[in-house]
C-alpha cells in the first residue's frame, strides 16, 4: 500500500475558485491519522500555501518552486534545496525581456521584483487583501534584480505572458543557452529552476530520506509541471480537467479539482 502521497495544489486540491473543500480536508484528515505521509507538491513557494495548511493541520511538509525546495513548515527546517546562480538568473532575465515576458523570483521565503506593474505580483498584491496577515504573501521590490540575485539565492523564476505560444518558444530559447529547467505551470507562467529540479526530484529525495520506496508512493497532478511525478510514483493519477498530455502520463484518473477529485480517489484507495 501507499506510505506516501504527493499532491499538485493549483487545478488539483484546490477547487476553481483556489478553495480546499471540507471533503478534501476531511481525506486528508483520514488518512494521515491511519499514517500516510500528504504532501502538498507546488509551484508555489511553500509560505504561499499557509491558508490550505491551516485547514490541513495533520500536514508538514511541503515541496515547494516546483521542487526547487522541500520544507518542513511546522518547524522551518529545509529538508532539501537547488537554487539557481546569479549569473544564471541574469541571462534569464536578458532572454525574457528579449522575448516580452514579465519575471520575478522566489527567493526562500519571498517574492521579488523589480517591475511594480507585473501583473501575476499584482495577483499576489489583490490575494493578500482578502485574507488575515498571517496568511499574507510575503511580496518585496527591489530596484534592480540583476544586481539583487548577487546576493540573494533564488530558487525559481516564475515568467509570465498573456499568450502561451511564446512562453513555449521562449521556454525552448533558455533551455537551449542556459543549463536549467524551464517548464509551463499554467498556460500564461513559465517556471525556470536549477538543472534536475523537478517535483520528480523532490518526491525521489522526500521518499528516499522516508525510507519508502517509490512504488509506496502516489502523486496527483494536472499540469505540464506534474507530468514526471506522475510517471515516476508508485501511482499517478491525473485529474479529469488535466490537458490530454498529461493523463497520458499517469496511471490512473480522477474526476475534476471541482468535484473533489484527490479525495473521491484517497477514498477509493484507502477505504476512508
């Protein structure tokens, strides 16, 4: 049986309108208590999850910058991390702004740009207005990121662009002159990290400093992001709103982040 599960948040835990359901809570609930290990695996940087966390108290852990990061977040210790060198931001940043994209970074425990007009900051600027301050975004300007990734690690670069087309090409641009991961989150975010950073990574690391092997796992996932973690978990399990790309690399399938998906399946799978 499965001693470790790992799910996506956007499009999969969490609803359309970016809720966790009581149902879901509820799962998750169940199933930790009988001693399965929920993960939560996000492109977001971890502290960006506090609000579904305080639902799902049984949780700890969280990867985070699409596996850029592996946090215990009750007690703050990393349990693994790849950041990206300045240098190697500062050429993203040359071909982003060649190809018209926006950029920011997530640094360990913040979001920071340069450009207070960023549209997906100023997403995070209107979320931060509707919850309580413990559940803030952490958000941070600077004047200048090329100079402020000198001192500063950054574990992802999150690009964005109204029309998916030119991420792609552009995510096609930095993987062939930079030595990093470059992977659609969404169809308008781009999400480059360190070479070998993948929530696939994480989960390997996750698992193998558990000591569970990963046919013990399980992973749910509805993006492009996803697609390697399902193929590598014990069970991969796509949910229905997932692009037909990506159920073609999982095991198995759930109903949609709507209808409860993750927790129709835990259900399913664990007899809760």
């Amino acid at each position: 049986m499965y001693r470790l599960v790992l799910s996506d948040l956007d499009g999969t835990l969490l609803n359309s309108e970016k809720r966790i359901s009581e149902r879901t809570v509820q799962a998750v609930r169940k199933l930790t208590e009988k001693g399965v290990i929920f993960v939560p695996a996000t492109g977001r940087l971890d502290v960006m999850a506090k609000p579904y966390l305080k639902a799902m108290k049984h949780v700890s852990i969280v990867i985070g910058c699409d596996g850029a990061m592996v946090r215990n977040v009750k007690t703050g210790e990393i349990l693994y991390e790849n950041t990206l060198p300045a240098d190697t931001c500062r050429r993203v940043f040359e071909i982003c702004r060649a190809s018209g994209l926006s950029y920011y970074v997530f640094t360990k425990d913040c979001l920071v740009g340069d450009d207070r007009k960023n549209e997906r900051l100023k997403i995070h600027q209107k979320f931060n207005q509707t919850v309580d301050p413990d559940e803030m975004i952490p958000i941070a300007f600077t004047e200048d990121l090329d100079q402020f990734v000198e001192d500063h690690p950054v574990c992802k670069i999150v690009a964005s662009h109204e029309e998916t087309k030119y991420l792609d090409l552009t995510a096609e641009i930095i993987r062939q002159e930079v030595l990093v991961d470059a992977t659609r989150s969404g169809k308008k975010v781009l999400g480059i990290k360190a070479a070998g950073v993948s929530k696939a990574a994480a989960m390997e690391k996750l698992a193998d400093s558990l000591q569970i092997r990963l046919e013990e796992t399980a992973a749910f996932g509805d993006e492009v992001n996803d697609m390697e973690m399902l193929r590598k978990a014990g069970l991969g399990i796509a949910m229905e709103n997932a692009d037909d790309v990506v159920k073609k690399s999982a095991d198995d399938t759930t109903v949609s982040n709507d209808e409860d998906g993750v927790a129709v399946k835990l259900e399913q799978l664990f007899d809760l």
